[in-house]
C-alpha cells in the first residue's frame, strides 16, 4: 500500500488504478531495464545511454539518485504505478532555476501504451513541475519520428516551435528534433 504523502494524482483508466507518485530505490531496476531493453528501441536510436555506464552502474546511479529524493517533495521524477505496478515515469532535467527545465514522458511497458494514460497525466504533471519548481516553462524536445508524443503534445493544443537538427540532449545523437515549449499558464 502506498503512503498517500508521496501520491501526486490517483485517477482511474479503463478499470486500471493509476497513480503518479514520488520515485523510491526500488523503482530504478524498472529505469535500468528500460533504458537496456527492447521497450526503449526507438530512443537508442539517438541516445547513447551507455554515456550513463552500464546497465549495473546505471542502476545504482539511479537507485542513489531515487534515495535521495525527499519525501515531501518537490519531485523532479515521478513514477507511475498501473494496478500496483511501476510502469513508467514523468521527469524533468536541465533544470534552469526559475526559467525552464526539460520534461521527459516514459511509459515503460509498450502494452499499456496508446490507452490514454498520457493524456490523463499532462496536464496535472506538467502543472505541477512549473509550480514546484517555479518555472516559467517545460521544453519537450523530441525526435521528429515520434508520431505518439508530438501527437500527445498537439492533442493538449500546443504546437511545435518548428523543426531543428542538433542534439536533444547532451548523450543525444545529432538529428532532427521538433521542440514543445509548455508556458506556465498552459
Ligand atoms: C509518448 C508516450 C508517453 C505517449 O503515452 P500514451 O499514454 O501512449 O499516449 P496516449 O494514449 O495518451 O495518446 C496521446 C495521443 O497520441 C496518439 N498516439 C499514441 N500512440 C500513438 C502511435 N503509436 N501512433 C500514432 N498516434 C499515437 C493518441 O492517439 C493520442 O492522440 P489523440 O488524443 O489525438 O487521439 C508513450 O508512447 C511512450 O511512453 N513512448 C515511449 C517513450 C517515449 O518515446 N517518450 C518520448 C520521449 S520524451
């Protein structure tokens, strides 16, 4: 059972309990085998993770990195739990303080992909980075291939800022990205 402190939003989706929570230790063998395994194919393609390590090394970067997270928050990581399973993570990174930040959306298992769950999040994840960590926007930059996040980011009414070749993010490979700035007031 989940100490309801660490629980941000609780909503049900076809009569699957979601819940967004504050990351723990445990949650990062569910990071490394992602990063490391099919499920993540399509983001390999232009990220080299292994900048990050190995597999072990990256799964006690992150199984550190979730200990040292507070409880009361703010939480720059959030993982989601499907039925009582961890099952993904919304995240933020290159934070600017009081100016921006990047903001990273992962379902971890492709089945429960394309049922909604994104789109029920956004908007109260996204509010709840700019407010806890006073942000005047989130960038999402992602490659221009990935038809299901640019589709969510358009389906919440936002338009790319248009199309550029560069690197996402520093272990990103050089590509084409289109770039999603979320304003505070979004
Ligand atoms: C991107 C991602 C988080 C979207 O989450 P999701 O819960 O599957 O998205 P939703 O089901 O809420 O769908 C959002 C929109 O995208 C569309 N969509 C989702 N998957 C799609 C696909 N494979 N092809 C085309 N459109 C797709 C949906 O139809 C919906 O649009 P609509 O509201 O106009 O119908 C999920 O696909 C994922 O985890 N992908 C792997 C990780 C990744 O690439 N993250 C992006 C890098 S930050």
């Amino acid at each position: 059972m989940e100490n309801k402190s660490t629980i941000l939003l609780e909503k049900t989706i076809q009569g699957h309990h979601l819940i967004l929570r504050a990351p723990k230790p445990s949650d990062a063998v569910h990071v490394a085998e992602y990063w490391f395994g099919p499920a993540s194919a399509h983001l390999l393609a232009f990220t080299d993770v292994t900048a990050f390590g190995t597999k072990e090394e990256v799964l006690a970067q992150t199984e550190k990195f979730f200990a040292s997270i507070s409880q009361q928050g703010p939480w720059s990581t959030l993982v989601m739990d499907v039925d009582g399973r961890p099952t993904g993570n919304v995240l933020i990174n290159g934070l600017v303080p009081e100016e921006e930040a990047l903001v990273h959306v992962h379902i971890w298992d492709p089945t429960l992909r394309r049922m909604g769950i994104a789109s029920l999040l956004a908007r109260d994840v996204f509010a709840y980075f700019l407010d806890a960590f006073k942000l005047k926007r989130l960038i999402l930059q992602v490659q221009t291939e990935n038809t299901p996040v640019i589709r969510l980011m358009e389906s919440l009414g936002l338009q790319s800022e248009g199309t550029y070749f560069g690197k996402a993010a520093p272990i990103c490979k050089e590509g084409n990205y289109k770039r999603f700035v979320i304003p505070r007031s979004q």
